[in-house]
C-alpha cells in the first residue's frame, strides 16, 4: 500500500502508456477536482479517455476545458477487492477504480472507443511524483486547507462522483464543444491515438501543443 508524503502524488506506470506525461496540463488537475477523484483513483484506460480528448482539442487549437469533458462524459467505478501481503486481510482497494466513460444522456457526443481491454498486473507498478514544495504544505496546514496542491494523494476511501457538475459555459467552453464534436463525426480514438504516437506527443503534458508540429 503506497504512503504518500502531504507533497506527493501516487502515480501508476502504464498511465504513460496511455498519454499523461510531465508536466501535467492542469487540465488533469481540474478532471479530478470536478469529479471528487484523485490521481491513484484512476485506471490506465482513465487516462486513455482524457487524452483522446485532449488530443482532440489540441488538434484542434482549442484550450482544454473541463466542462466540455464532464458534459459527455461520467465516471464509472469498478469495486476490486485486494489482500494485504502483510496481514492477509482481504479489503477494497482505494485505488486504480474508476474509469471514465461516455455519458449516456441524450444529445451528447463521443468519440467512438478504441482502447486496450486488459492491463496485467498494471497496479504493481508505481511511484511517487513530488508535486507541490514544503512551503506549500506548510501554507495549506496554515491555512487549513485538506491538502496542499490538487494532485496530492492521500489513500483516504474513494467517493468520487459519478457525474461532475457542468458549470455555464465561457466563450473557450462554446469553442471546445464545437471541436469535440467535429472531431466525434470524421475521426476514431484509434486515429487520434496513432496521431500523438507518430507525432512523439504525450496529449496530457502541458508543453504538447500541436500548432507547433509541421
């Protein structure tokens, strides 16, 4: 069981294989805010969703917004009960649960899915990413504020929302729907995914910018 520091996030191997990659785009910050969820919450085909959609965005210069993606998409949780090596007590995991997938209410768009089933053994393989400095810590205790940055992980029970509230949209929010669904209509995951690996470009770091590509 990982023992974050107040300063640290638990982060999973194959999530790189799925498209997250330093620096993060805050944008993964702002999923996770909405949804109630931490980073070690997700699963790799978590990431895979977000980075289909940001690609999509990106390729389209448009700025990542967090409406557009809790407006077509929820959050779905898979329940796995794990044994400590240690006590062999059987308990639920707090971590690598939820997965996001496409809403099913009417009017919303999708990109059609396109992804790996199975992951073997993914959860063993992890690492703790320092996120926020000490000074940061100290000012959130300061401040009483429950952790110092959004990244953070705590392996606290998982409650995150099945649905995220969508807030009233902004001109950069009108943009990004109207991206996200050309791009539904013309383009799979599969494309998009093949797209950022020929083009050596993580959709989730924040330094990936596609206008930049010749």
């Amino acid at each position: 069981m990982p023992c974050p520091e107040p300063y640290e996030a638990v982060v999973f191997h194959d999530f790189f294989a799925t498209g997250l990659w330093f620096p993060y785009e805050d944008f993964v910050g702002e999923v996770l805010q909405r949804f109630n969820l931490q980073i070690c919450h997700l699963t790799p085909n978590a990431f895979a969703r977000l980075s289909v959609f940001a690609m999509a965005l990106k390729m389209s210069g448009c700025a990542l917004s967090v409406n557009t993606f809790a407006r077509n998409s929820e959050n779905h949780l898979h329940k796995k009960v794990v044994k400590d090596k240690r006590t062999k007590v059987e308990m639920v995991a707090h971590y690598g649960l939820y997965n996001f997938i496409p809403k099913k209410t009417k009017g919303t768009m999708q990109i059609v899915l396109a992804y790996q089933n199975k992951w073997p053994r993914w959860t063993n393989y992890w690492f703790y990413d320092r996120v926020c400095s000490d000074e940061d810590v100290a000012e959130a205790m300061i401040n009483g504020l429950p952790k110092a940055h959004i990244l953070v992980s705590e392996m606290t029970p998982m409650e995150g929302f099945g649905l995220a509230k969508v807030l009233a949209d902004g001109p950069r929010d009108t943009e990004a729907a109207d991206a996200f669904t050309l791009t539904s209509r013309w383009q799979i995951s599969q494309d998009l995914v093949e797209e950022w690996i020929a083009c050596d470009s993580p959709p989730l770091s924040r330094e990936t910018r596609f206008s930049d590509i010749e």
